[in-house]
C-alpha cells in the first residue's frame, strides 16, 4: 500500500489544500492529512477544530477516489511523523516561485534524516495558485468575502469566529 503524507497547519483548510489533496489522492492508497501542532503560529482554531473541518471536507473525496484519507494531527519532525504513518511519499503544494527556495531546503534536509522518503510537488491550479490561508484569515478578519477561497462550511466557521 503507498501512503502519502500532505502536512501542514490548514488554518483553515482552503480551496487550494483540497485541490492538491484531491490531486494526491489520485497518487497513493491512503493519504494522511498531517496536521502541525505549531504553538509559534498561534492559529485561530484550535487542533480539535482544523482537523474536524478536514475531515469534513475530504470526507466526499474519499468517496468519490475510493483513497482513504485521514487526519492525522503531529508536533514531532515530518521525517518523524512521515515514518509513524508510514508514509513512503510527502506531499508538498507549490503555489508560486516564491514557495520553491524553501520548499527546496526542506527536502534536502529531509533526505538527509531519511533518503527513503520522497518528496513529490504539485503545483495548485491556477485559480488556487494565491490562495494561503494566513490571507484568508486577513481578509475574513476585516470583514472581506472569502467565499471564492474556502468552502461553505468554512466561510461559515470564519464568520462565527471572527464575528
């Protein structure tokens, strides 16, 4: 079975994380949903919350690509968390240049920890490519539209947050 780990904070999750997990899915058996326990983020929901709206959103992917695909929440290295889920493949989205320099010293760090880990890019659609989630939260917290970002579920869990 390939197994695949697409990590990340997704505070929230946004259009563009679902389309590079769809996109994954097509990948691997099973996709893990990593998602980062970063106190230093100071995110704006809390672990219980992002990994429930996860769940929520990819729940029709699993049944629509027939992948399994689970959320597992980690504070430990990604080479760490990779080998607890048994990830052969980790997930990386490329939005723009911008995301390539840092992406690329990730690899290389994480080939060092462990060369039998490969890391896999897919760049987001085009219409995905600006979509970040610390943008969003911006643009809800100042009472802008976020709705060609998230989905329904999530336009409507920024609106009872942000008030």
């Amino acid at each position: 079975m390939r197994v695949g780990l697409y990590p990340g904070t997704f505070d929230p999750i946004t259009l563009g994380h679902i389309d590079i997990i769809r996109r994954a899915s097509a990948l691997v058996d099973k996709l893990v949903i990593g998602v980062a326990i970063n106190r230093d983020k100071g995110p704006l929901f809390s672990l219980e919350e992002r990994v429930a709206m996860i769940e929520a959103e990819c729940a029709h992917l699993t049944e629509q690509t027939g992948t399994e695909i689970i959320a597992h929440p980690f504070e430990n290295l990604l080479i760490d968390c990779a080998r607890d889920v048994g990830a052969q493949i980790i997930v990386r989205g490329l939005r723009a240049v911008a995301d390539f320099e840092y992406e690329f010293q990730m690899v290389g760090m994480n080939r060092a920890l462990d060369n039998s880990v490969e890391t896999v890019f897919l760049m987001a659609e085009a219409r995905h490519q600006a979509i970040a989630s610390k943008l969003v939260k911006e643009i809800a917290r100042l009472d802008g539209d976020v709705s060609k970002f998230v989905t329904p579920r999530v336009n409507t869990a920024l609106k009872a947050r942000l008030g």
